[in-house]
C-alpha cells in the first residue's frame, strides 16, 4: 500500500557557514563540540519537490558568529561592558583561550556592565566568585586549574538550572575543561593577534543572535576584521 506523504512542515532557515576558526581553544581541543555547520540549501520553488522534515529530526539551526579585534586591554573591557549591560538573565559565557587571552579582562568588563563596583579578580585559587551587586548576579568560574571529574563536582548546573541560585550571568574561564555543557552557551573564543587580541562570538540561540547583530565596532570603537 501506498504511504499517505506527511503535511510539508518547516524548513528551517540557514545562515552561511560561520568561520568557527578559534572556537575550540587549543588546550583541550576535543571536549567542546564546534558549532554545527550545514551548507545553506535554499528552498525547493516546486512544493512537491520538498521533503517533509520527520517529526523526530531535531532541528539544527544555527547563527553565525561575530568577529572583532580588540587592540587594546580598554576594549576587552569594553566588550565585556557591552555585553554585560545587555545579557539576558541565565546567560552562560564559554570564555576560551590560551593564557593571557583576555579571558579575566572581558569578566572584569561584564561585571562593570552589570553595575558590579566589587573588583573583580581571576578566581584561579577560589574557582568560583559570586557577585550580588548588579543588575543580576555574577558568577565568575575559573577552570584552569580542574580537569574531568573535579570539574563535574562543583556541580556547575546549579548555576543555571534556577532551582538553587537566582539566575544571572555565568561567565566561565577555561570553559574547554567542561565536560557537560549548558544548554545554549555563548562561547567566546579569544586569541592573540598583532599584539592585541581576536574575539569570535558564537550566538547559540535567537536572542543571542539578535543581540550580537547590533555589536558594531562603533559600539566600542573597536574595528572590525
Ligand atoms: N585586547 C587586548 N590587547 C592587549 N592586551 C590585552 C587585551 N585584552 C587583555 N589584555 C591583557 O592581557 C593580559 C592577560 O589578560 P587576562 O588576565 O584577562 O587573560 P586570561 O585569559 O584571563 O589569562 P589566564 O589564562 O591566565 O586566565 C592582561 O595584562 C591584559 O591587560
Ligand atoms: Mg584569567
């Protein structure tokens, strides 16, 4: 007997494949996933030609990433300010990226963003700090010195689980060590370059996306690449 074709659903929307160049730190390349990364396909004109998507197939869209330089330590921190003004509450920041990347400088400008007056330090012995000052809380998790299973015990999700902390911004440096990661991160790749520093932001959701789209090099009189 002949199937009955499913009703044609969606199709999803695809951006041109994002350079994921520097989104895996080099430290431990293999832990974090890269972005997924399809070839743009446009839509069939002829609706008959169009493949129904099975109901089971969970839809991959993604967003493409933003890249700036940063030529000074004033415009990390500015960038770290931009974002922390804007980020929405539950935000998780992968910050990636060698040793001395910038990695502390971008936190110390979200926590300005947020309206955080506290100094905000490397949180390399502490592994995490908490900030309660801002505008939404501030956790700041530094990774450097964990690997595997001492990385699952700081029990890093009720950061951004809701049920034990009130949500806020998650910032987490040497974020390559996780081996579980949060649903929809902002990873933040930073590398050395010409003496300052190279950032590629990757949105993982809309809202990130939509965001991200209105960072202009004016915005922090950075230029972009
Ligand atoms: N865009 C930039 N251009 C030049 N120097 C910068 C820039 N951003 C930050 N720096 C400088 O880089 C140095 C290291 O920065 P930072 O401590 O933030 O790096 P990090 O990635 O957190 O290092 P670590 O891997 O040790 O945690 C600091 O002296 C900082 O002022
Ligand atoms: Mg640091």
């Amino acid at each position: 007997m002949k199937r009955k074709p499913r009703p044609y659903g969606k199709f999803k929307t695809q951006n041109s494949c994002p350079d994921v160049t520097g989104l895996v730190g080099n430290a431990h390349p293999t832990v974090l996933s890269p972005v997924t990364c399809h070839p743009p396909t446009p839509p069939p004109s002829n609706p008959s030609t169009l493949k129904p998507i099975h109901p089971h197939t969970p839809a991959m869209v993604t967003f493409a990433p933003q890249s700036l330089s940063l030529h000074q330590t004033e415009s990390t921190l500015a960038l770290g300010r931009w974002l922390g003004e804007r980020l929405t509450a539950g935000t998780v920041l992968l910050l990636q990226g060698d040793l001395g990347s910038g990695k502390t400088t971008l936190a110390k400008g979200l926590g300005q963003g947020l309206g955080i007056t506290e100094d905000i330090d490397s949180p390399t012995f502490t592994l995490i700090s908490e900030y309660l000052g801002g505008r939404l809380p501030f956790y700041h998790v530094d990774l450097y010195r964990l690997e595997g299973k001492a990385v699952d015990n700081l029990y890093l999700e009720t950061y951004w689980d809701g049920l034990e902390f009130p949500p806020g911004i998650v910032a987490i440096e040497w974020a390559e060590r996780l081996r579980h990661l949060p649903p929809a991160p902002l990873r933040v790749a930073l590398t050395h370059r010409d003496g300052g520093r190279h950032v590629v932001l990757a949105p993982a959701d809309v809202t990130q996306a939509t965001l991200l789209e209105t960072l202009t090099p004016d915005a922090l009189l950075v230029d972009e690449v």
